[in-house]
C-alpha cells in the first residue's frame, strides 16, 4: 500500500493540548501536514472530522504554538487519533520544522 502523505513523518514524543477541552495528550508522530495523538485516559475521545485547536510543547521554543486541524482518523487498533493539519501560521510550521530538522 502506497502511502497518500505530503510531507514524511518522523516518530516524535511532544505534549499537545486541545485547547476548547483543555485535556492533554502526546503526540506519537508528526509531520508538517499532521500529527498522531496516543489515546490516554485523559485524551480519549475526539469524533472523526470534528475541528480541533492543538498548543504543542516543543523542546526549546518559549513561544506559543497553536495548529488548527481535523481529526481524519483513528489508529488501526484505535489507539490514537491521525490529525491533519488544516491552519499553520508560518511561525508554527518554523518550529515544527526546526524541530524535526526540515527547514522549508
């Protein structure tokens, strides 16, 4: 199976938090076009193609980062939630990429 992705993915381990619920989670992996977040006790329901608010932590960055995206699917054994991207302001994408070593 070929995947349909834009932009690679590399593993990563970053605290998200979903701004309108406040809940918090970690990211399984990312990518500038999306991320996986691992399902958690607190972090365990977000319904397909439902809009989400997502501040990450990254290692390093004092600022804010905030992505707007779209949950557009769950995990094979729905152990998380797949989230694309749908809004990055361009600082946003600057620290992602500074993050995982893609500068654009």
């Amino acid at each position: 199976m070929v995947e349909k992705r834009n932009y690679p993915r590399f593993d990563s381990v970053l605290q998200v938090m979903e701004l309108s619920t406040l809940k918090t989670g970690w990211t399984t992996n990312l990518s500038l076009g999306g991320c996986f977040i691992e399902k958690s006790k607190e972090f365990n329901s977000l319904p397909l193609a439902s809009r989400v608010t997502l501040k990450f932590e990254i290692p390093g960055v004092n600022d804010i980062v905030v992505i707007f995206g779209e949950v557009s699917h769950r995990g094979q054994q729905e152990e998380g939630f797949g989230i694309q991207f749908k809004e990055v302001d361009k600082k946003s994408a600057y620290y992602i990429g500074r993050f995982m070593g893609t500068f654009f």
